[in-house]
C-alpha cells in the first residue's frame, strides 16, 4: 500500500514536472513572440508594396492563428486573389467574420461588392467603416445614392454622405467636386465656393473652372475678377475648354477683348477634342459678335496668352462650320 510519504512525493513530483512543462512553454512563447511580430511586419510590409505571393505566404500561417492584422490582409487577397488562387467565398468568410468589429473589414468587404456594383450588398459594410470616421466609405455611400447600384437616387441622401466625407478631412477631388455641383443646383453658393476650393486645391479641373465662375459672378463670395483669373489660368493651362470659355469672360469684363476672344476660340477647338458640343455651341455663340467670319479682330499669329491654340486650326473649324450650316 503506497504510504502517505510516497503519495506525497508523487504528488510533489508531478507538481515540479508540470512548472517545469509551464517553464518551457513560457520561455517558448518568449522566444516565439518575436519572430512571430518580425514575420507580421515583413508580411505585412510586402503586402503594403504589393509582394502579394510572399505576403501570403508569410502571413496565412499567422491569420490561421487569429491574428488580426494578418486574417485582413489574407482575407483580402484571397478575396481579389492577390498573391494566390481567388478563393472570394473563403475570404468573404474570414472578412465577414471580422467585419463587426473591425471597420477596416467592413472596409474592404464593402468596397469589393461597391467596385461590383451590389449596393444593396456593399451598403451594410461601408455604413459600419463610416460609423468609424472612414472618410472613404462616406464617400462610396455618398456614390450609392447617385444611383446605378441598386439603391434609388437621392439627391438629399448623396449630398449629406458627401458633406460627411469632406468633415472628415479624406476626401477625393472628385467627391468634392461633385459636392460642389449638388450645392450649385441647389443654389447653395457659400456651399459651392468652400467645396469646389478644396477640389480645385487637389486638382480638378471642374472644380477649378466652377469655383473661377463663381468668383467671376459673385455668387457665394465677393465679385473679384483677379481671383477669378487667377482660379482660371490652370484651366486654360491645361486645356480644359471650359475653363478656357469662362476665362474669356474675365478677359473681356477685365476691357480685354482680343484676350477673351483667344480663349472662346481655345474653347472651341477643345470642347472639340473633349466632345463636349455644349462648350462647344456657347463658344461658337461668343465668338459671332467679334466678326469670325469676316476675319475681323482676329489675330493671324499664334497667341501668346494662357489660351493658347493654332489659328489655323480653329478657321478650318469655323469655315467647315459655315458650309456645313452647324
């Protein structure tokens, strides 16, 4: 019969195995963590600059061990096949399954079904990225209800999901700008200036034209024809033609003419190349009180203003326009 002693030792034995075991996985996880932190930010390094097939490979054994960081990036590439063999049904899953608390998830399942045109899909997930201050996903709900993906157009709607991405200081031009335009139907001008400038300071064009317009009219701000030259040169820089025909406004308010009359002929020849038969027809309509077609006021040489274009090039138009009876 085991003794009291001899069941104690036992005990005390099996006690000093078990903090042994418990020692050693201690000092594993210690060493392990490390080169497990090391592997997730290589991983997710190459991830970020698109080394999909190494990403992957780095980074799956880790998203199976559920680590968040890693199920999102594998769960994406799965989901585009990125890296790997398109699996959109398992990294849906894996996503979904992140989704409720990780707006980042929410995220990118939203995107995927907006970029495939499922509002009725995508709009769960993007409300709940919105919900975290995802500027980006304000705007894709913000595109939603401009209608084409199964949700309804709604003006109202699209303009307050717009507003929202703009607060929140991530935005795209062409949000802004689009932004600007609703602002402008609804004659919200002060609205208008404010968006339109910050496309405008990222680029766009329209917004660039619009906000030059504005200034030109004093609507939403002060009548001020320097700024609104001023807004309207990169326009005319780059060709855009309605630019170029706004910009011949200001020439001749600014007592201009010949400058104005540079930038309709610049508009008509690219609202031509735009294919925009609108710009086209306002241009045609501003350059008949100048005498075109008796050559009067127009100069033969090249203009060396902001609207630049071949003289040449814009007679054959307006001498094809006049046989054709356009």
């Amino acid at each position: 019969m085991e003794s009291s002693a001899e069941r104690h030792g036992s005990s005390a034995g099996a006690e000093s195995w078990v903090r042994r075991i418990g020692s050693v996985l201690v000092t594993i996880a210690f060493l392990a963590a490390p080169a497990a932190a090391q592997d997730l930010d290589a991983g997710l390094a190459d991830f970020a600059n698109k080394r999909y097939s190494r990403a992957f490979k780095t980074l799956e054994p880790l998203s199976a061990t559920g680590v968040q960081e890693a199920q999102l990036a594998v769960g994406k590439m799965l989901l585009l096949g990125k890296g790997t063999e398109q699996d959109s049904a398992r990294g849906i899953e894996m996503l979904d399954s992140l989704a409720t608390e990780s707006p980042e998830a929410a995220f990118i399942l939203g995107e995927y079904y907006f970029e495939k045109r499922q509002g009725l899909r995508a709009m769960p997930y993007l409300e709940r990225a919105a919900a975290a201050g995802d500027g980006a996903a304000m705007e894709m709900i913000g595109e939603l209800y401009r209608g084409g993906r199964d949700i309804d157009y709604s003006e109202a709607d699209m303009a307050r999901w717009f507003a929202k991405a703009i607060e929140s200081g991530s935005v795209s031009p062409w949000t802004a700008m689009l932004s600007g335009l609703t602002a402008l139907k609804r004659k919200n001008y002060e609205l208008a200036v404010e968006h339109f400038g910050i496309a405008a300071d990222k680029g766009n064009l329209r917004a660039v034209a619009e906000l030059g317009r504005l200034y030109y009219e004093g609507l939403g701000t002060s009548r001020d024809l320097s700024e609104a030259h001023r807004r309207l040169l990169p326009a005319a820089a780059a060709h855009y033609a309605l630019g170029e025909l706004y910009l011949g406004d200001v020439f001749v308010a600014m007592g201009q003419p010949i400058r104005g009359l540079e930038c309709y002929g610049a508009a008509l020849i690219d609202g031509k190349r735009e294919e925009n038969p609108e710009v086209m027809k306002i241009a045609w309509q501003k350059l008949l009180p100048f005498g075109i077609l008796g050559n009067a006021g127009v100069r033969v040489e090249k203009p060396d203003g902001p609207c630049d274009f071949e003289p040449s090039e814009l007679m054959l138009m307006l001498v094809e326009s006049y046989f054709s009876g356009k």
